[in-house]
C-alpha cells in the first residue's frame, strides 16, 4: 500500500467491509500487514471516500485518513461502531521488498481469532514477474503455518482485466492449501482464505449479508 492510496474510494470499501467482517465473525484482533511501498506521481488514490456506499462513519474515518495521511489512525477503526475488536499494525515500520518477505511475514501475532489482512498495491502474484507490489502463494502458506484454524487471511486484490470470477478461480488453483472466498466491487476485490472450510462457510454467509445492507458488491463462492 502507499499512503497516497488512504482514504480513497477503494480504502472506504476497505475499511467498511472488514469492519462488517470483524464485527460479525466476532473476532478479537484485525492485523494489518499494509505491505508500504514508496508513493509515486500517479493521481492514483485522488478519488472520494463516498465514491462507495459505505457507512456514515467509515466515510468520515477515510475523510480523517485523507487529510492526516497517518496509518496510525487505521488503529481508530473499531470506534466507528463502538466495536469490541482491536486493530494491529503488523510490522508498519517496515517497507516490504522481495529480499525481506521472508522475516516481514514472520512472529504474526499468536491471537487465535484474528483476521490477517495484506493490504498489497496490486494483489496476489501473476504467472510471470512479481514485484514488492504483489502478494506471493508463498507468502500465504508461511502466513497459515503461523495462524490457527479460526483465523482468516485477507488479500487485496485489484483488477486484472480479467473478469473477477476467473481470476478468482485461477488465484484458488494456484493456492496450495486453504479454503477460499471473495467478494468484489468495481476494480477490487477481497480474497479470504482459511485453513477450515467451516470458517471460510461463515464468511461467505457475512458476505451475503454484507450484499443485502445494500452494498455494491457482488459475491464470488
């Protein structure tokens, strides 16, 4: 992620769907590996928080990350419903390259019902070149040994002018273990993944109920 990207349209879909997917799994711990990588001179991140049809509050929590440009204040999220969750910053003093994934991935906090975000620039690797930008299927597998059944990995993934639902379905076959879901709104979508099928069926349910707030989403299986 850079910090041009906080509080655009795509972030008040972010911060508004893990916020729904924390407080109704009832999960204890949001960890957020923000995978920083230096800003550049693109526009991209100029667009609105209310571009999507968040909640009051979290349109108002990405105005404040607009203006601030401070991820300290991503820790702030739970007070936007008064929820019981905590948020982490996992290692946020640290920019991910493809020489220090191995020990940016390593001592993720031990709680057993937490989500594990990876707020990537671009998402999972593509069939060729990867970069700091990009989510590694290594990296997943070294996050699962870590984490517990219960827990849920979460990956930011940005369109790939493919449609959603084929990338979804290569991103599954290229995964080595875990269960998947995803849900997806314009140019991004979230991939979930746990080591039960049983959790990841609960999340595909939050999703549905997520869709029916209403949201602009659509659900992939």
């Amino acid at each position: 992620m850079k910090l041009q990207y906080l509080g655009d349209s795509r972030d008040s879909f972010k911060w508004d769907y893990h916020d729904y997917l924390m407080s109704s799994m009832h999960y204890s711990l949001f960890n957020v590996a923000l995978m920083l990588t230096p800003n550049d001179n693109t526009k991209q991140g100029s667009t609105k928080p209310h571009g999507y049809q968040a909640h009051d509050n979290i349109i108002d929590f990405c105005n404040n990350l607009k203006r601030n440009k401070d991820i300290q204040l991503i820790m702030q999220l739970p007070s936007c419903h008064d929820a019981k969750y905590k948020v982490a910053l996992h290692k946020n003093d640290i920019q991910i390259t493809n020489k220090n994934r191995k020990e940016y991935f390593s001592n993720i906090n031990g709680e057993k019902k937490q989500v594990f975000f990876l707020d990537s620039d671009n998402g999972f690797q593509p069939e060729k070149k990867y970069s700091n930008k990009h989510v590694l299927y290594s990296d997943i597998e070294n996050i699962l040994e870590q984490i517990s059944e219960h827990s849920i990995v979460s990956v930011f993934q940005y369109f790939r002018r493919i449609p959603f639902v084929t990338d979804f379905l290569k991103i599954k076959q290229r995964l080595v273990s875990g269960h998947a879901t995803a849900i997806c709104w314009h140019s991004l979508m979230f991939v979930t993944i746990s080591k039960s099928e049983e959790i990841i069926n609960k999340v595909r349910s939050v999703n549905h109920n997520y869709s029916q707030i209403p949201r602009p989403v659509s659900i992939i299986k």
